[in-house]
C-alpha cells in the first residue's frame, strides 16, 4: 500500500506503472479479504462486491493508459476503491468474528474502518489539485496515511494470527469433547456438562437423571455385515437421540454400541417416559444399507438422583446395573434401577471378589508349600 501512486523506481513509463500499481493495490485487498472469509468460513460471503471494485478499477487504469492526462481520475478512483474495500473487509471481520476472538476481531475492523478512511481523506485531497493550498494539504496527509498503514498492517496481522489461533484452539476443544463417528459428545466432555448440572440441582434442589442405552445384536450385524454397516447404524442412532431428546438434554456415546443421555432437571417418572419413548424409536429404526433392511433394538437402564444422589459415579454405575440387568432379562426393555437390586448386586460382586482373593491366596499357600 506504501506504493500506491508512487512510480516503479523508473523501470517503465510511468503511465503503466500508476496502472499497474492500482491494479495491483486492489488486488492485494481482494487476497485480503479472501484470506480473512476463508479463514471465519465465509468463502462467498461479499466476495462479488469485490470483484466487482476490481474489475471497474481495472476498466479505469485502462482508460488511463489511453488517456494519460486523466492521472487525477485514476487516483481518486482508486482512493475511494480502497476505501470500500477495507470497509467490506471490516464488516466481514465485526459479523463474523466469533465468541472466542471477539475482542481482536473489533480491534481489526476499527483499524480498517480508520485506514478507509485515510483513503478517503487521501482521495477529497487529491480533488484539491488545482488549489492553492493543495501542496500543504498533502504535507498534511501523507505522513498520516504512512502511520496509518504501518498500523493497519500490524493490526492485519495480528487479527490474522488471533484469530487463526482462536480457531485452533477451538476445533481442538471440539475434537476432545466429541466423538468422529457419531458427533456426539464422549465420556470426557459428558462427564463435565454432568458436574455442571450437578452442581446447579445442588443449588436449585432439583434432580437429574441418567439414561444408559446399549444396541442389542449389533455385534451380530457387524460379523455378518461388515464394521462399515455398524457404522452406520451408530450414526443413524446418534441422529435419531438427538431428535428425540430435548435440546438442554446432553447425549454421549459412551463407547462401542452405548449411549448415554443426560436429563437435567428430570424425575425419575420422566425419565422412564424418554427412555421408553427411546427405546420404541429403536424399535421403529428401518436402516437401509447397500440394498439391505437393517434394524436394532435397544436395552435401556435409568437411574435418578432421587435414588442414587447427586453423585455422578452413582449415578453411572447405577444406571448400567440396570442396563444389563434388562439385557439379562431379555433385552430389548427399560428397567429402573433401584436400591435393593443394587445393594443386591453390590453384594454378589463383593462376595465374587472376596471368593476370587480366597481362592489366589490358597493357591499361592499350596505352591509354597510345595
């Protein structure tokens, strides 16, 4: 932008050379604003305005060179082409900017929104030619317009680089908190949202509840279909909780065939209701895969902080005893956990882990022994 209206060192007749420095000029600003729509994920957004300011400042610097005499047309021209070029490439930043790099894009677009208008100032100068005191009017100006583009570039660049690193920052978060195959949330980022919301029923004396889904035969389909058919009918699944559930509710997958939904603000009745609503979309899922009818069905346990507490561990370990309490029962049905199969349960798995510690520690006896 220094070069702007300014010859080429004397290596072409200056005619081409304030043509080819205008052209280019605006062309350096389409880049700009390429770099900053494909950047925020804008692409198309604005960009016919600015072919358009080139191709018209094209026509110009064309008519200049036939007409030579016309230089004052050309720089003005190109100072109020400038001018609606950054001002585009302002408004792109201010709109589209994002919640994470907010504050650096506003800072970015008020420094373009003040070089346009230096450009602007720079072209009511040029209009000033032919008067007396144009000579002190542009002593005036361009030491403004040269700070001004010495600060506009370091803003460019380190909105750039701000945004650039915001951006990152964000897909990185999003690849930890969301599982590839599904979009669904995974273990890790369910685990937060639930400590959150645990907290605020904390505080609101509310409750929450806890829904775990396992696909019943998926393992069969993948051995006579292919991974590539489970996969799809764990995105078709995915899809199918995240319509039925509310939009405050939270859906993980868990890991393999298991989901888990959370209901914040829920009793234990209404969570039986999603899940048994849940459990009969399963029942409805018709999956067509390379020509094939493919379904699943769904066992379902739901545990409550009403039963369980507000204790997140609970609460899982809970809800996937009733899981695979249903699955033993004959899948394909929604149990509710409740604390006399749990202390039951806990019991026989205490009493399997004490068995399995005797019987090593006899084993190890009778080797010393031997």
């Amino acid at each position: 932008m220094l070069l702007v209206g300014v010859d080429w060192l004397q290596l072409v007749p200056s005619t081409y050379a304030a043509a080819a420095s205008a052209v280019l000029a605006v062309l350096g600003v389409l880049m700009l604003h390429q770099s900053f729509a494909e950047l925020l994920e804008r692409g198309q957004l604005l960009r016919g305005a600015q072919y358009g300011l080139v191709a018209a400042l094209v026509v110009v610097a064309g008519y200049f060179i036939v007409h030579p005499e016309k230089r004052l047309m050309l720089a003005m021209v190109l100072y109020v082409t400038l001018a609606i070029q950054f001002v585009i490439v302002a408004v792109l930043i201010y709109r589209f900017s994002g919640e994470d790099a907010r504050p650096v894009g506003w800072m970015t677009s008020v420094a373009l929104a003040g070089y346009a208008l230096v450009f602007l100032l720079r072209a009511i100068v040029a209009s000033h030619v032919n008067l007396p005191q144009f000579a002190d009017e542009t002593t005036r100006i361009v030491p403004l317009w040269q700070m001004a583009c010495l600060i506009t570039s370091a803003a460019i660049a380190f909105g750039f680089m701000s945004m650039t690193t915001a951006k990152m920052r964000v897909e990185l978060l999003w690849r930890a908190q969301v599982d590839e195959l599904t979009g669904l949330l995974n273990r890790w980022a369910l685990k937060r949202v639930a400590m959150r919301e645990i907290q605020r029923c904390r505080r609101m004396n509310g409750a929450l509840a806890v829904v775990m889904m396992d696909l019943d035969g998926l393992k069969a389909i993948n051995d006579t279909k292919g991974h590539s058919c489970g996969d799809v009918i764990l995105q078709a699944v995915a899809g199918v909780l995240q319509e039925t559930v509310r939009s405050h509710d939270s859906v993980a997958r868990m890991g393999g065939d298991e989901f888990c939904v959370l209901l914040p603000q829920t009793s234990l009745a209404e969570a039986v209701t999603v899940a048994e609503r849940l459990r009969e979309e399963m029942e409805g899922l018709v999956i067509r895969y390379r020509g094939e009818t493919v379904s699943t069905r769904a066992s379902l346990g739901v545990a409550s902080s009403e039963v369980s507490g507000l204790v997140w561990q609970s609460l899982m370990d809970h809800s996937d005893s009733a899981l695979y309490r249903a699955k033993r029962e004959g899948k394909n049905r929604v149990l509710v956990a409740n604390p006399d199969d749990i202390q039951q349960e806990q019991a026989a798995l205490r009493t399997a882990v004490s068995s399995e510690i005797s019987r090593k520690v006899v084993q190890q006896e009778i080797k010393v022994s031997e």
